[in-house]
C-alpha cells in the first residue's frame, strides 16, 4: 500500500488487509468454542438472578419433595421445581422482574409469597413455611420479601427502573449511576488517556474508579453480553433510561463466572415487551435561557439540548401465527440534538501594522514590531533590551527599529495570516496584538435505536434477540476569515446485537447460550472545503488525498488545527455458555466463553505537516540569542519545529478465552459457601501491520543491527531477528484465579448476615491502544521531525530544512533535507530512518506479568424492616505488577551544552554512555520505553450502605466510603499505552554505562512516585431518593387535583479534593524524563487559606487563590544530584465536590394506566460552585497562574434546568 493513495476509503477498507479477522485462527477458534459450548459454559446473560429458599413446617422442619412455583408478573411465564431431601429449591437463572413463588406439598396448606422483586444479578433467598392444611386451601404471604444476601460474598448495588426513569440525570446517561454504588468514585481527575474523547471514544464516558483501581479495569456489559470499548476498556454507549429495566453494579469479590478485569461488573438490562402493550413519548429540553451564569464566565449558558422519542412493548399479535402469549416485542427511539454558541473565546492577534499591511489589506514596506521594545533603542535604532530585539533567524541580524522588511516576510505567512481577525485597538507597552473575542458553534446530533424480542418455546426454552444502534455526530466548522474557529467533523457509530437462549434439561439443570457482536467505527477529519497549507503558497509539501487539513500554531497567539483524517474501528464476538445445575444442596455452574477481538487504526496524525513557531534561543559562538516573539517567527517564516509523518496503522488482532467451575454450597440452614476457579489466557493484541520493535542492549554492546531492516541503530531488532517474539510478548497461560466467599444467616430468617470473601483477578484484556505508539515508530513507518530549520548557524546546513514557504529546502544548494515523502508500505529492507530513532516496546527480557488484583472483603449486613436494610463492609484490594512506561534511555547531566539526545545512555554503538562531544556522537536513540509490570497499589476502606426500597411512596439510597489508596506509579503514567514522558522521576542508568556521574545513581527510582494514588479519594458519599408526596382521598376535587400526583427526585455526590502535584514543567534535571518536580518549602503553608489568601490571583476577575506560591518554586541544577524537586506525588489535595440534582415531577392522570408527566430538573439546584484543580506547573516567580483556579470542575456546571413532558400508556 502507497502512503499517497491513503484515501477515506481505503481508511475504511483495512478490515480486509491482511490480519482479517476471518482467519484460520479464527475458525479454529471457533471450533474449539463449538466444543467448549457442548461440555461446558460461562456468563449469567442478561444480569440473570437466583432465588432459593427452603421449605420448612411449622416446627423448622424440611420439607422434602414440595412443588415449587415462581412465576414472572410481566409474562405469567411459570417455572416448576421440586425441594430437595434437605427441603432446598433454587432457580439460578431467573430474568430480573417481579415475581411470586407458591409451594405445595400433601398434607400441608398451599402458600404464596407475593412481593417479590429480583434484581440484576441478586441472589435472592426466600424462606417458605407451610402450615398443615388441605392443598386446596390457600394462605398468601403479602409482606415484602427479605432484601438481604444470605447466600454469596459478593457486594453489589442494584440501581431499578423506577430510579433509573425517574432519578434527575443530566444527558440521560444511565451510565453516570454507576456512582450511586459503595466504593465507586469519579475517576476523571486520573484519566490519563482512558477516555480519548470526541473523534475516538463515544462521548458518553463515565470514567468511575472502584476499589481503588483503574478506570480501565471495569467490566461493562449489555444484557449479559460485552459492552466494553476495547480501545481503552471504557464503557460503550448505553440505551437511553426509558428502554432499561435496570442494572448491577458488582464490585467486590464475584463469582468466577465474570473475568477479564479487576474493577466492577457493571451489567445493564434492556427492557422486554410483556403480555399488554405500554410505553411511553417524551421530550426534553434545555436551555440557556434557564441556566445560572458560570463562575468563571462573563455570559450565562446557551446551550441548547432537545431530546425525544418513545418506547413501546407488548404481544407480538400476528393473525394465525401469534396470539402474543409466547412472544413479546420492546422498542424504543431516542433523538438528541444539541447546539450550542461560545462567545467567551478569546485569541490574541497581531494590528495591521504588525501584520505587515496597510488600512486596505495591501502589503506595506514593512512590518512594524517597534511596541515590543520598552527600552528604547541605541544609536543604530537597535533595542536595547535583549529580549525585546527581533531579529532575522535565518541571519541572526537585528532589525532597525524592530521593523521586519516586507522582502524578508515570509509570503505562506502573510497569506495565511489573511484568514485570521486582527487586533484593531491600541496595545499596552511591550505587546504584541491584542485579544479579539469570536463564537465558536457546536452541533451534535445523537440516533438512538434498541429493538428486542423475546419468544418463549414451550415450557423450557426462552430465545430473545436485541438490536442497539446509536449514531454520534458532531458538524465541522470552517470560518475562512477565522481559522482560530476551525473544527473537524466527528462521527461514530456504534452497534450491539445479542442472542440468548435458555434451555431447561430438567428442573435441576439448565444451560443459557448467549452470543454478542459490537462494532464501533469512529471517523474524523478536516472540515470539507478547507484549504491546504500548500493553497497558501508552502511548496515542495506532499498531502494525503484524504480531504483537506491544517495545522500550524503560532505560540502565544493564534493557531489553525483540530483533527486530521483517522478512523478507529473496534469489533467484538462473544459466545459464552453457562450450565447451572442443582444438586442436593449444591448450586453447581461452569462454563467458558471467548471473545474474538479487532482493532483496526488508519490515522494520518501529522502527514499534511505540524508547522510550530515559537520563541526560540541560538547560542552562536558562545553567545546565547533571542527570537523572542512567535508572531513575528511566523511572518518572517521561522519554524521553531516542522514534523511530517507519525502515520498510525494498526490491525489487531486478539482472543480473549476463559473457563470456569463454581459451587454454591448451603452447607448448613444456615451457611452458604461459594467456591470456584477462573483460568484465562493472555494473548497480546497482535497487530498483522508492520513489525513491534524491540531494543537489545546486548545487541547495542556487539554494535549488531536488525538483519530485517539494516539501517536501524544498533540494538533495535524485529521479528526474525534473533530472539525476538513476534508480537513483543508470547501467550500467558497461567492465570488461575480461584474465588472463595461464604454468607452466614445469623438468626435463621435472613435478616441478618455476615458475609465475607476472597478472589484473584488479572487484567489480561489489554487495551487495543497498548500497541499503538509502536506503529508510529520505525520501522513501521517514516517521519520527519525538524528542531529550528534553517536557523542561522556559522557553518551552513548545521540545522537542515528551510522555512515555511519551503520546509524541506528542496533545491536549497546548502542545508536541503530529503523528503521521504510520498513513500510505499511495507518499507524496504534498505530504508534510511531519520535519527534520533524512538522505540516502545515490550519488557524485553521476556518476564511480562498479567497485572493481577487481590480482592477481600467482609460484610454484616441487617434487614431492619421490609423496605429498610443496611451494610457495613471493609473492603481491600492489593494489585501487583501494574503497568509503567519505564524510560531505558535518560539523557546524563554532565554538565555539557550537548543536546538531550546526545547525552542518553544509548545513543552511538557500542559505547554505553553520554557523548562527551558532538564530534562523532550519533544520538542515534532518542527515548527507549517498555511495559515494565513493576507497578504496585494498595487500597483499604470502610463502605456503608443504608438502603430503602420503595414503600410509603418512599425510596432512597446512602452510601458512604471512607478510604485510602496508593500506589508507585509514575505521576503522569498513561493507562492505556507505552509512551515517553511517563516515567519515574529519578533515572534508572544501566551498571555498566561509562562517563554517568557516581552521583547520578539513585538507589529508589520510585522514592518521590510512592504516596496516595491519583484516585484518591478519602470521603465519598452519594445519596438518591425518590418521594410520591401523600395524596388526598378526601376533600374537595379542585384541591385534590392540585396536590396529588406530586413526586420529587434527588441526587447527592460529595467527595474529597483530587490528588495533586506540583511540578517544575521543565526538564531542570537534564534527564530527558520530563517528570522534575517543583521544590517545597515545608516551613510554609502550602494552601492560600492557611496563608492569608496569599497567591497570583491578585486583582485578575473569576480567579481563585488555593496554593500559596510561596512556598513551591524552581529547583535549580547545580550538579547531577539537582533539578528533580522534591514534591511527592499526589501529596497536594485540591478543592472537594459537592452536587445536588433535583426534579420534580407532576402526573396527570388521563384514563385508565395512561398519564402525562410534567417534570422540571435542576442540576445542581443550589447554584454551588464546583472549583476545578489548581495549576501546578511551573511555579516560577513571574508566574501569574500557579496555585490558582480559573475553572469549574470536570463535568461540573451552574445552575441548569431542564423541562420534559412524558406521555405513559
């Protein structure tokens, strides 16, 4: 495949490159699940439940051979068992409902326990006693069944359809209730790449941390089936609230039959049609005109937010074919179009003067600079502040006056120029431009579509089939008079079908087959009808021909880019098989599943070229000099950065297998044991594009290369060269997790409970993201990365490259640059590879580790009446071998004026070490990063759940955690992929390098990277309720009219501050980590509230001091042992959250069950301002920003209301 035939297209068209998905693998595979299906099993679809119980007389004595009766409300779908020798019923797979359970035996009254709701995913334990009596004679038991668990050691919060409908939920994303769980806290303050945002992952994220872990370590499903974005292992869109029955949310300890991460199950459960058509029309709507003015805004919110659309279930009536009784439909729709005007954006722009041009547009003689000099100019009309002068950087001459000639300004630049506003006031001394406001218009539209059919085959088979579809898609915007409001398009779409079948072999053994397919295809690109930058006179520039783009910033003052064109599609099969089967006292499942995975990137990143100007420095001959100012840079055409290239084309392939054995054995009346084992395989996600590279020291110290491609450095070898696994790490095959939990009943009715537990998890589902980097990186791929081109230096060509209107200098007699581009793929054997080389890689001395998590907990847990019960739980978990992107390659502090890339360890073969001179020195590497598994964290909290089902028209949840978490991952370590710059503080130097200073060894590289974790969170509470306020039976009509029908719905979230640190945001320690901290001052309180408010605010409007700069400042490299500050990680706590969403809801009665509702939501009702994170980069003493908050929290807001009218039938 040619680069330059790379078309939208042939974007599209890699799912049929070579490393399709179909392949023999594939379909041995397949059989082997095939196998696996007939003999064995695995996961409850659907969020299935279990009710057991045992049937006793009178006296506590068992009732063997009872006949025992659940039925579904909704279908009138009958089940029949019989009670075993020890009086023990269960039904393990039951569909989250209401139901009754009715028991018979001779001799004995028949009975009926009414009020009974099973959940997604409970285990349900229902006591029946029988009073002797004739069969015929009936006693019905009304009361609400017991809500607590008296059988598993699994914690778990159940959110149902009446709270998921009715709870105020700004965006209506089901998915935001995950918080409402015990030991679940917003994750967004640790996103660190989980969620990718628009034009990669599907805008409806909830990042949620549980138990201390990651946001990529929970498991989202659909009904039972995989719901899991791949990409980053995040959730994929959910159906809107009113086609959703409910959802679990399993947080501790579950059973063996869940797996491939550590974190929650979350399973949410569509709804199904019953025996009677219902359903419902809505709309919702918001708008600005109703909203509370952001804190840190001039102008109130004017977004625009319509949703609607509707559900209807019922029979399937089909005249001489379906009579309905057996076969049930559910659909439902839903249309969001949001739109909204920023006017509060603001971009600094050079006057006409500046800009080189006249009052009519046309070019003046020269671009006037002057009012950059403060200082005055010398006798030569050069200024005399240092910073101040503008000079030529192709020839390092100043210019008179400040004053650019029109000969020496760049004609790309001038044109461009053209198409951004100018500054039209009058400038402060010192300055160039000014801030100009302008709007920037967003337009999203989202389709919604779920459809599902339920058929019921006799007594002992029940198939469904469900369809989801959702469409995200957000317009371009192109203003050709102001590229500053250029946007790309974005649209995803996202599909998820299922199949499930459930068979019943005898009363005590059943099987359920579900099968899943999910498909997310995510697009971007240019705005259509944008230029490109060769349109504006940049020459000798190939472009993709997959539409128009931009890219190009101009530092402290304007820039043109958003997207260019990529597309990221993610496919997902899953089969799982689950066989349940009873015996005696024993609930006895195994079974197996397999996913079948792929992800397939086309993105072009910089190949239409990142043109960068900004401030720049040239030392010449000893002397240091300036070119102080990004726009003028710009118009004379200096670059201070050009790169071309980092294509990213990845075809991964993955299988995801696991089986698994467990048993829930009542061992007395009173104790239940659950016991089993999970085993699951490893496979790294294998990208059938390109090659994963690997660096060998060994290698490097042989001065030996890749016999594959013989121009890379030393030490990077391929596949096929010796010793090196085809896809950086072979399969795993020992990840055996065994589960253990016990329930015991204290007082025998199920009221009270002591429940505890132990399990093993391993994250062996990577993100498909882990090996992306790699592709961007030779040999895989071709890409230019210019510093400073064509800057002036005393020997011609020292900086390669030209300017703007010619980037590569082609035709240039002295200082030309070869353009690689356009180029053919794969790349030759021969192909030159431009240096400095990157290389991420695996851990490549073959010791990869699956990150495993140890989970404990212990509950007691009480039923205080039949709506109101509580628990009180200590829940842990230990993880190890958590992923760090450990940088190999640090650059030595030696006191040299050598570039970072000449100072790394590895840089000329074979000499391990810094250069001691430029003469000679290759900088063949720049950093050398693998997936070091040496991570480790901790987590310890008490969670309290106080809980009230709905009775007396009341219902609420508490929950309450108090936790601590941490860990010695790196500060700023990505989660999802191996990337420089996300290393440990301290350097880690290879033992046998030569000319590193004794001093620069550090015995702990983790010392300042070991503290809280960045999801900390000490206290956290979330609360919901739901009150129908009493209604009037007596009295008069019209008042009755008036105060009936009322009901209100809230929603609490608090939680402790973000952990913080504060950093240097230079490389003040020369090692090239880019991770030195800033250095404390420990004799100072370091939070403005303890310092007299003291901080940069000063008289700036909608800013707020929270850390004193007082105490945090630069550290300063004095010798090897300096510049690494001395802040730990996450050692600072930001400012706590506080929200309170509210509805109200009014139901007019119209006939019979059908009604309309009127309901007004508030988010967050009291107007309280949510304070974002302070910044804590760079605490230099002219710093006008650090310590100080400028912005709301993530997803935090005023005031907003929001209007909705629903039509039930």
């Amino acid at each position: 495949m040619k680069l330059h035939r790379l078309t939208l297209a042939k974007g599209l068209q890699h799912i049929v490159r070579p490393g399709r998905l179909f392949t023999r693998e594939f379909f041995r595979s397949a059989f082997a699940l095939a196998f696996l299906v007939l003999v064995s099993t695995l996961a409850h679809a659907q969020g299935y439940g279990t009710i057991t119980g045992t049937v006793t007389d009178g006296t506590g004595a068992s009732i063997p051979s009872a006949s025992v009766t659940v039925v579904d409300l909704k279908t009138n779908r009958k089940i029949e068992t019989t009670s075993g020798k020890d009086g023990l019923y269960t039904f393990p797979t039951l569909a989250p409902t209401d139901y009754t359970v009715s028991v018979s035996a001779s001799g004995f009254q028949t009975t009926t326990q009414t009020g009974i709701t099973l959940q997604a995913n409970q285990s349900l334990t229902i006591g029946l006693v029988l009073q002797v009596g004739s069969e015929s004679q009936t006693v019905t038991v009304s009361s609400q069944a017991p809500q607590v668990d008296v059988s598993t050691g699994t914690l778990a919060q159940v959110i149902n359809q009446r709270q998921v409908v009715d709870l105020p939920l700004n965006g209506r994303n089901a998915a935001s209730l995950i918080t409402l769980s015990a030991g679940v806290s917003d994750g967004s303050s640790a996103n660190n790449g989980t969620d990718e945002g628009v034009g990669k992952t599907f805008p409806v994220v909830v990042l949620a941390s549980v138990n201390g872990l990651k946001n990529g370590q929970n498991n989202y499903l659909l009904d039972g089936g995989n719901n899991t974005d791949e990409m980053t292992n995040v959730n994929a869109p959910y159906p809107f609230p009113d086609a959703l029955q409910e959802f679990s949310v399993q947080t501790s300890n579950f059973a063996p039959e869940f797996g491939h991460s550590a974190g929650a199950v979350i399973n949410i459960v569509t709804k199904s049609g019953g025996d009677k058509f219902h359903g419902d029309l809505f709309e919702f709507l918001r708008n600005g005109y109703f909203n509370a003015k952001p804190y840190f805004a001039n102008t109130a919110d004017n977004l625009h937010r319509h949703q609607f659309g509707g559900t209807i279930g019922g029979p399937v009536l089909i005249p001489h074919l379906s009579t309905g009784k057996t076969t049930q439909f559910f659909f439902g729709y839903q249309h969001t179009l949001v739109h909204s005007l920023s006017n509060a954006n603001t971009v600094t722009v050079p006057t006409l003067a500046e800009e080189g041009r006249t009052s009519t547009g046309a070019a003046a003689a020269y671009a006037d600079y002057g009012n950059l000099c403060t200082g005055g100019y010398n006798s030569s009309n050069i200024c005399q502040t240092a910073n101040q002068i503008i000079r030529n950087p192709f020839t390092n001459a100043p210019y008179a006056l400040n004053q650019i000639p029109s000969s020496n300004i760049s004609p790309a630049a001038f044109a461009l120029q053209k198409d951004f506003p100018t500054y039209a006031g009058t400038e402060a001394p010192g300055k160039i431009g000014g801030l100009v406001s302008y709007t920037l218009p967003t337009v999203q539209a989202f389709n919604e579509y779920v459809g599902r059919v339920d058929h019921q085959f006799g007594a002992n088979d029940h198939l469904f089939v469900r369809y989801y579809y959702d469409w995200f898609q957000q317009d371009p915007n192109l203003s050709i008079n102001n590229l500053q409001a250029y946007r790309s398009y974005f649209n995803t779409r996202y599909q998820n079908s299922l199949i499930s079948e459930s068979h019943t072999f005898t009363p005590n053994l059943l099987n359920n087959f579900t099968a899943s397919y999910q498909r997310e295809v995510a697009l971007r690109g240019g705005p259509p009808g944008s230029p490109y930058i060769t349109d504006f006179g940049v020459k000798n520039l190939w472009q993709p021909d997959t539409g128009p783009y931009l890219q190009a910033i101009v530092s402290g003052y304007f820039q043109v880019s958003s997207s260019a064109f990529a597309s990221w599609l993610r496919n997902n099969y899953t089969f799982h098989d689950d066989v349940d089967w009873v015996k005696r006292g024993h609930n006895v499942a195994f079974g197996a599943e397999l996913e079948l995975s792929k992800f397939d990137v086309d993105n072009v990143n910089s190949s239409y070229g990142t043109f960068n100007f900004a401030p720049t420095t040239n030392a010449v001959s000893g002397t240091t000099y300036q070119y102080p100012n990004g726009a003028a840079n710009f118009l004379q055409g200096f670059m201070s950065s050009f790169v071309q290239g980092t294509l990213e084309q990845v075809g991964d392939r993955a299988k995801f297998p696991g089986i698994y054995v467990q048993d829930s054995w009542k061992a007395t009346k009173r104790l239940t044991l659950n016991y089993g084992v999970r085993w699951e395989m490893f496979e790294p996600w294998k990208n059938n594009i390109g090659f994963q590279p690997v660096f060998k020291p060994a290698a490097y110290a042989a001065n030996t290369g890749s016999s594959r491609f013989t121009n890379l450095p030393a030490g990077e070898l391929v596949y096929r060269d010796p010793g090196v696994q085809r896809y950086g790490v072979g399969n795993l095959y020992k990840q055996f997790m065994p589960r253990l939990g016990f329930a015991y009943d204290v007082m025998g009715d199920g009221k009270t409970s002591i429940r505890g537990g132990f399990g093993i998890f391993y994250q062996d589902r990577t993100e498909g993201f882990f090996n992306l980097n790699q592709s961007a990186q030779a040999p895989n791929t071709l890409s230019v990365s210019l510093t400073a081109p064509a800057m002036y230096n005393p020997v011609p060509g020292t900086n390669p490259g030209g300017p703007f209107d010619n980037p590569y200098c082609t035709g240039c007699a002295v200082g030309a640059y070869a353009n690689p581009f356009p180029f053919a793929q794969p790349l030759a054997s021969s192909t030159v590879f431009p240096k400095p080389v990157t290389v991420y890689e695996y851990d490549p001395s073959g010791n990869y580790q699956v990150p495993v998590t140890y989970d404990y907990n212990a509950v007691v847990e009480h039923q205080f009446t039949g709506s109101l019960f509580a628990h009180l739980a200590y829940v842990g978990t230990g993880s190890r071998h958590l992923f760090v992107s450990l940088e190999n390659n640090p650059a030595v502090n030696t006191g040299s004026s050598l570039s970072t890339n000449q100072r790394r360890v590895y840089n000329t073969a074979p000499t391990v070490g810094p250069c001691t001179t430029s003469v000679g020195c290759q900088a063949s590497y720049g950093p050398i990063d693998d997936a070091a598994m040496i991570g480790n964290a901790h987590y310890n909290s008490l969670q309290a759940t106080l809980e009230k089902r709905m009775s007396h028209g009341l219902s609420f949840i508490v929950n309450y955690t108090f936790s601590k978490a941490y860990d010695d991952l790196a500060v700023t370590n990505a989660n999802n992929d191996i990337n420089s710059s996300q290393s440990y503080v301290y350097p880690l130097y290879p033992a046998n390098a030569t000319g590193i200073p004794s001093a620069s060894y550090v015995t702990d590289i983790k010392a300042l990277d070991r503290g809280l974790s960045d999801i900390d969170h000490t206290h956290v509470v979330s609360a919901s309720s739901i009150w129908e306020l009493p209604k009037l039976h007596t009295g008069y009509r019209a008042v009755q009219a008036i105060t009936n029908g009322w009901r209100v719905s809230a929603l609490l979230s608090h939680r402790s501050g973000d952990t913080l640190t504060a950093t240097a945001g230079q490389d003040l320690s020369l090692t090239g980590l880019n991770q030195d901290r800033a250095l404390r001052n420990f004799s100072l309180p370091a939070y403005s509230k303890d310092a007299n408010n003291a901080g940069n605010c000063g008289s700036q409007a909608h800013c707020r001091n929270f850390i004193n700069p007082a105490a945090f400042s630069m550290p300063v490299n004095t010798d090897a042992t300096r510049g690494f500050g001395n802040v730990v990680k996450d050692s600072i706590r930001g400012p706590g959250y506080t929200n309170i969403d509210a509805s109200v809801v009014r139901t007019f009665p119209i006939y019979r069950e059908t009604a309309l509702d009127f309901r007004v939501e508030y988010f967050n009702v009291f107007n309280h301002t949510e304070l974002g994170d302070p910044a804590l980069s760079s605490p230099l003493s002219s710093s006008t920003s650090f310590g100080t908050i400028t912005a709301l929290a993530a997803n935090a807001g005023p005031r907003i209301a929001q209007f909705a009218l629903k039509y039930i039938f």
